[in-house]
C-alpha cells in the first residue's frame, strides 16, 4: 500500500466518522424539532434536550435551517425505502391497494409529528429562499416514490397510468396533508379515511 492509499483511506475514515457523528446528533434533535416545530425550536432547546452540548451542535451544523434540513432528508429517506419496497414486493393489484394504504395509514399513525414537520419546513420554504432548494429536492423524491407506486399498480392491474407523475403526486400529498391536519385534531375516521383515499386513487390514477 502505497503513502496515497493509506492517506485517503484515513480521509474516507474520517468522513465516515464525521457524518456518521452528524447522523446521531440529527436522531437525537428530530423529536424535538418534531415536538416543536422550526419556528419555536433552537440550537440551544435541543442541545438541552439531548446528550450534546451547543458547542457539539454548531460543530456539525452550521445553523439551525442545515440541521432541520439534513433531519428531515433522513426521515423522508427511510419513507422512500419503506414504499419502494410496498412496490417491488407487491404479486397482484390487489395487495397493492392494500399495503399501500396501511403504510400510509400506518406511517400517519405512527410518525404525524414528523410529518408535520415536514410540511413546516415546505411552508417555511415559501418565505425562506435557504430551505428551497433541499425542500425542492425532497419534493422530487416523494414525486418519484409515489410514482413508482402508481407504476407498478398500473403494470399489475394491465393498463398504462392514467396520469403524469406530478398530478398523482399532487393528489396523493394533498390527500396525507388532509388526513394528517384530521389525525391530529383527534379525527378517528382519518386513519380509514386514507385507506380509502389510497385506494380510489390508484385505482383511477393508474
């Protein structure tokens, strides 16, 4: 091994380490961030939530919008796998309409502080040009995921989808947000609801 090999294998260590760092800190903030929202939330408040001191904080993220940022990047990564897998794993149409709608049903559920802090941060984008262009981003992901969705329902039902990537994504995010704002104000239906709404749109979508 070469000095050149061992020096950029002590590099790639390093930046292992060093994001593998900021993956644990973005854990330990979510919830809070998630609790209280971005508006309501500073470095300091989560430093006081959680086992790293303010200094810790600032060492790995620049500001409070990098931080929100890279936290929601992760949670909506794992939502992407969970749905690529309801897709790939899907053998008829059927069983599509089904997993799809108690994923989301279940994910509402489950992560509806999360997902509120989601739509914050989209929100914030609209007054705040520093979130647009990871909001943007994130944005296309969910656009892909659902549309992958509907693709594969498409393909299993025999027939090509009915509609472009960026409605189906329009109708499928305005039926969440809906069901979420119910979810949270204690409306029991919303659960079923989305079930339901899942449902009759793959159905006409794809």
């Amino acid at each position: 091994m070469t000095s050149t090999d061992a020096g950029d294998r002590l590099s790639r260590r390093r930046v292992d380490k060093f994001e593998e760092r900021r993956r644990l800190l973005a854990d330990a903030a979510l919830q809070t961030l998630a609790d209280r929202g971005y508006a309501r939330t500073s470095l300091r408040d989560i430093a006081q939530s959680s086992d790293f001191s303010l200094g810790v904080l600032h060492y790995y993220f620049r500001d409070k919008v990098e931080l929100i940022t890279y936290c929601v990047r992760r949670y909506k990564a794992r939502c992407v796998e969970r749905y690529d897998t309801i897709a790939a794993h899907a053998t008829d149409a059927e069983q599509l309409l089904r997993d799809a709608g108690d994923g989301l049903a279940a994910t509402l559920e489950q992560d509806a502080l999360l997902h509120r802090l989601w739509y914050d941060l989209r929100a914030q984008s609209l007054f705040d040009e520093s979130f647009r262009l990871d909001v943007a981003d994130i944005d296309a992901s969910l656009e892909r995921m659902i549309w992958r969705i509907v693709d594969a329902y498409a393909g299993l039902a025999g027939a090509p989808p009915r509609c472009t990537s960026g409605l189906a994504y329009a109708a499928f995010d305005g039926l969440f947000q809906q069901a979420l704002l119910r979810h949270l104000a204690g409306d029991p239906a919303a659960l079923d609801d989305v079930r339901a709404g899942t449902r009759v749109l793959l159905t006409r979508l794809g």
